[in-house]
C-alpha cells in the first residue's frame, strides 16, 4: 500500500521558538539573501543565485511541488516574526520506499542557536507521524561538520560515506548520507 500524501491544507508547524510556514512571495529576499551567499552554499553543490528573479522562480517551483504533492519546504520563521531566517523541507519524496529526503538552509546569523536542530525534529515528525514515513535521510558533505552534528543531535545516523558519487563544477565531490528511522515503524 503506497502512501498516500497531500499537502492541503498547507500543515503549519511550530515549536517553542519557531513556525515554519508556507513560503509567500515577500520570502525572495530572505531566499535570495542565502542562495546567493557563496558561505551559506559552500556545502550546496547548486549554483549562487544571481537574482531575486531567480529566487521568485525557486519559491514557484516549491509552490508547484507542494500543489502535486511531490515534496514539501517550510520558511523557517521565528514564533511571531513573519520574516523566513531559513529554509528546511522534505524536498525530495520516495512515496514507493516510504522515505524521504531533508534539505535544509539557514542565514548565518541565525546559526549555533539551536533553530536548525528545532526545525529538523519538527520536520522529521511531521514526516513520520503525518506522512508516515518508515525513513528520512540527508545527504550532506563530508566537510560539513556543524550538519552532521545537527543531524546527529536529531537521531540521524551516519550510514554511508560516498566516495566521488556526484560531479559537480568540472569536478567529483563526495557525499555522506544519514538517515533515521520512524521508531513506531520499526517496532512493528
């Protein structure tokens, strides 16, 4: 039995110090202000953006992923503070494996505060008690340190260092993936 996802109405999370929300329009500066910020993508093997343009055509194409219920991002925001700090989501769904992949990005002066870690458990409960994921993975690079310690603070367990698994730039670059599986699932 596949599982069966839809994402209307658009599920609002929150925590102690967080909402994550549906992205809206006025989320372009924010997403641009990280993707275009060669720091914050040092990790990410995907192009800088180069215009706000571009970040208006990242928000559509989220849009259009949660509307055919392909996969899902939340503006990470702080509770009561409409502005989105960070972007974090089960961007890439395998509804045949019951898995799911998490992505995640945040400004820099929002890091080493906790909120990514807050996010992370918020999304991976989502997908587990609402999508009812068996899994979720991330894949991140292996120099990305403050990224395996999130994820290992949620649970996730490091399963597999991928040696030049992904050409990127005119080169091969390495992935670690993680992954954590839904406790209940495992049980039964």
């Amino acid at each position: 039995m596949p599982l069966t996802i839809n994402f209307s109405p658009f599920p609002i999370l929150e925590t102690t110090r967080l909402t994550l929300r549906q992205f809206d329009r006025n989320d372009a500066d924010a997403l641009f202000k990280m993707r275009s910020n060669p720091e914050t993508m040092r990790f990410v093997p995907r192009p800088i953006m180069q215009s706000i343009d571009e970040a208006r055509e990242h928000i559509d194409m989220i849009e259009n992923k949660i509307r055919n219920n392909e996969g899902i991002n939340w503006a990470i925001t702080l509770r009561n503070v409409h502005d989105c700090i960070g972007i974090i989501g089960h961007y890439k769904l395998m509804p045949e494996h019951f898995r799911s992949e998490i992505g995640y990005l945040m400004l820099p002066e929002f890091r080493g505060k906790g909120i990514m870690s807050e996010a992370i458990a918020a999304v991976v409960d989502y997908g587990f008690n609402q999508l009812k994921l068996h899994s979720v993975e991330a894949i991140i690079d292996p120099e990305n340190h403050a990224s395996a310690t999130v994820l290992e603070r949620n649970n996730f367990i490091r399963e597999a260092h991928l040696k030049e698994n992904q050409f990127y730039e005119g080169k091969f670059i390495d992935t670690v993936i993680y992954s954590r599986l839904n406790p209940v699932s495992v049980k039964s």
